[in-house]
C-alpha cells in the first residue's frame, strides 16, 4: 500500500479539514505530518461547526486511527484544550489518537520568544500567529528541543530547566518586553500530565508496518504550500515544510510509497497575515469575497485578504506537489458575481510571465486576467454537479483544461453534506 496526501495549494485556509472528514471513511489511518497549533481545520456536520488544531481531522470517525506524526509541534495547553471541547461527543481518545513520541514540544517560553519578535521587528512582522510555532521549529534544527517522548523520562524536568534557562537568557535582550512564565508555566505542566494519559508511539514503525499489513493511510497537510518554508513565498511563510516532500520527513515514509496527491484549492484566493499577494482584491470586490465567505481566520480571527484565482501560483504548487487530483472549495462564495476573473500571467518589468518568480515579494507584478461568466445563483442546494449550472462547469472545464490536473471534488458549502463529485 500506498500513502496518499491531501495537502493545501494556496495560502492555508483552502478547506482540507472538511475533505480529510469526507474522505476518511475510506481510509484506516489518518496521519498530521507537520504544522502546529497555528492550523486552523474547520469541520462542519449535523448542524455543528468544529475547528481543530492539532488533531487530525478524522477524529470523528469510530473506526479510524488518528496519529499526530513527528513533523507536527505541540501545545500542550492548545492540545487539552481541543481534547476537551471534543468530549461531549463522546470520542474514545484512548484508542483513536495515537501521538508521535518525536513531536516536538511547544513550550511556553516558545510563545513568548514569538511574541517578543514579532513586536521587535514593528512594521516588519511577518504575520506570525503568535503560537510558538517559529521558535519550536528553531529549537528542533537547533537540537536543543524536547520532544513528547521526553515527558515520560526521570529527567524530563532537568530537560525542560535546561531549556527555559536559555531562552529567558534570549528574552533579556528585548528590554520592553515583559511577561508572566509562572502564569504560563501551571496550567502547561497540568496540560502534560493529560497528554501522558494518551498512547505515544514510534510512528514511523507504525505507519510502515500498517501499509505492509494492506491499511489505507491518508497524510493530511497543514497551512499551503505557499507558505512552505522552501517553496513558499518567503519570509512571509511558515517554519516547516508544507508540500508533499514534508509527509517523508513528517511521518517517515519513503518517497517512492507516496500514492495519490490531492491537492486542495479555493475557487478564488484568500491569505492572511503580511507577504505577496498578487491577485488581492482591495476594492468592493475583494470585500464582497470577504463578507459571503466568511473570510476570518479559523484559528487567529483575523479578516482573510481575498482576491481572484491565480493560476501563475496554481500551476507552481501543482508542480512541486506532484498533484494527481484537484479538490475545489468554496465554489458556492462566487455566486455572487456577473464575470469572474482568473490571473493566467503575470506583467513583470513589461514581460508577460508564466512561471513563478523567486522574487515575488520584492516585484511589481501585474496580473493578467481572463474573465469569464458567473453563475449568479446559489449553489448551496445541489447535490449532483451533472445539475450545475453551465457556467460553473465552464469554470472548471477551463481550470481542467489550464491545469492539466482532472478537479475530483467542488464544494458548494461548509456542510460535508455540501460535496460534489466530478
């Protein structure tokens, strides 16, 4: 067997929480390969709204193993608290979420590390979610971490110590920086005698050993690839590796057992935070976008910049993903518009360009645009795409067809229920 990945395509936010949910029935092993509490994956069924963090996204289904693999870094605080919220419907965490003993460990001195950054650099900021995420990732390459197999080790303290020492020595540099760590340190510390109650594992043993058995495992991405530490539009990105290389070094699967790459899309384009956005709307338009896609993000609140679909981008992650299927989101949120525009060029320095450039931050890029017509209706309702109205499927036979990707699933709604196939 095979593992397959469903990963994000553009800037995070893409919708891969509920496609993971719709399509775990068909998996055994449901595995996070990197990324923290910084994701935000919203699932919508039975008339309630669930956002996760850290949990992969297949908890809510009785006969699936969810593991949090070893390129994920976790809150203990964040993790309680999400583990917490999910008990009313009745999830047997015991046997269903499984904990990678090599997952590093945010701590709460990696927070305030973040923050202090974050403020030192004015109006430089990145647009960091504020969560530990960086300075983790940091300690992890630097060797200094602690990982969850630590917490169950007679030094484990002596270990943690050791750590905070050195970064309360970092902290004393930002002299207008002030802060509360035994505030931050108690309900950490009662976070990690919960997290010892859950099963940890040497997952890539695991993982291996279930596809040797024939189980079905799904590797479910966090943020986009646009974020990616390498490939994305850096420093405006995150601090791990986001496309489809990162399952091998986030799970310890081999390169040649990666299956079926399912890369996840929005109809139009949204980010958050600070960095490159070519095809940004910042007229009534983008506004428009914003308001009938509830466009606020899932984990930090903020208002999502929204603009036009860019293909230029598109086509860039398709290729250093190697997609075999395309899942597109939020179909329903352009319902609202006569023509819709689709950037299939970009105008740099007179030249009209195709490919993705290294230096997007820095450019005056024009976008280039195709328009074609709106459907200008509500497809919240449908339930076949074969009843689609034609010019939605004009849309995706144009993608299709500018892509050279096939587009399996378009949603039209938060709903599971809200999914089409193609």
């Amino acid at each position: 067997m095979k593992v397959d990945v469903l990963l994000g395509l553009q800037w995070g936010d893409e919708g891969k929480g509920k496609i993971v949910d719709v399509l775990t029935p068909s998996y055994d092993i449901i595995a996070r390969f990197q990324g923290g509490p910084n994701a935000g994956h919203t699932l919508e069924f039975e008339g309630i709204k669930h956002v996760l963090h850290t949990i992969p996204s297949g908890i809510f289904h009785p006969n699936v193993i969810n593991i949090v693999g070893n390129g994920v870094v976790i809150d203990p605080v964040i993790f309680k608290a999400e583990l917490d919220k999910l008990k009313p419907f009745n999830i047997n965490f015991e046997a269903r979420l499984l904990i990678s003993k090599k997952a590093h460990l945010i701590l709460p001195t990696h927070k305030l590390l973040d923050a202090a950054s974050e403020q030192a650099k004015g109006k430089n900021k990145i647009g960091s979610t504020l969560k530990g995420i960086g300075p983790t990732y940091m300690d992890k390459t630097g060797r200094n971490g602690l990982r969850v197999g630590d917490i169950f080790l007679p030094n484990f303290q002596d270990k943690y110590s050791a750590l905070v020492e050195k970064h309360i020595g970092i902290l004393e540099h930002h002299t207008d920086f002030t802060y509360d760590l035994e505030m931050l340190e108690k309900p950490w510390f009662e976070a990690i005698e919960d997290l010892k109650t859950l099963e940890a594992i040497d997952s890539e043993h695991y993982l291996n050993s279930a596809l040797i058995h024939g189980k079905k495992v799904l590797a479910e991405g966090a943020q986009g690839t646009m974020l990616d530490i390498d490939f994305g539009t850096y420093p405006f990105v995150t601090s791990s590796n986001t496309v489809t290389a990162g399952t091998c070094t986030g799970l310890g699967i081999a390169p040649t057992k990666i299956g079926n790459v399912i890369g996840i899309f929005k109809a139009y384009c949204t980010r958050v935070g600070s960095g490159p956005f070519p095809t940004e709307l910042l007229d009534n338009d983008g506004e428009l976008m914003r308001k009938e896609g509830n466009e606020f993000g899932a984990t930090t609140g903020r208002p999502r910049r929204c603009g036009w679909l860019d293909l230029v981008q598109l086509r860039y992650a398709i290729m250093v993903n190697g997609v075999s299927e395309l899942a597109m989101m939020k179909s329903d949120v352009l319902g609202i518009f006569d023509h819709i525009n689709i950037c299939t060029h970009y105008k740099i320095n007179g030249q009209e360009v195709r490919d993705f450039p290294y230096d997007v931050t820095d450019l005056e890029i024009e976008p280039i645009y195709q328009q074609l017509e709106g459907w200008r209706c509500d497809l919240t309702e449908l339930d076949d795409f074969k009843n689609a109205p034609l010019a939605l499927k004009n849309y995706v036979s144009y993608l299709e067809t500018q892509l050279s990707i096939p587009i399996r699933v378009i949603s039209v709604g938060p709903d599971r229920k809200q999914t089409l196939n193609n």
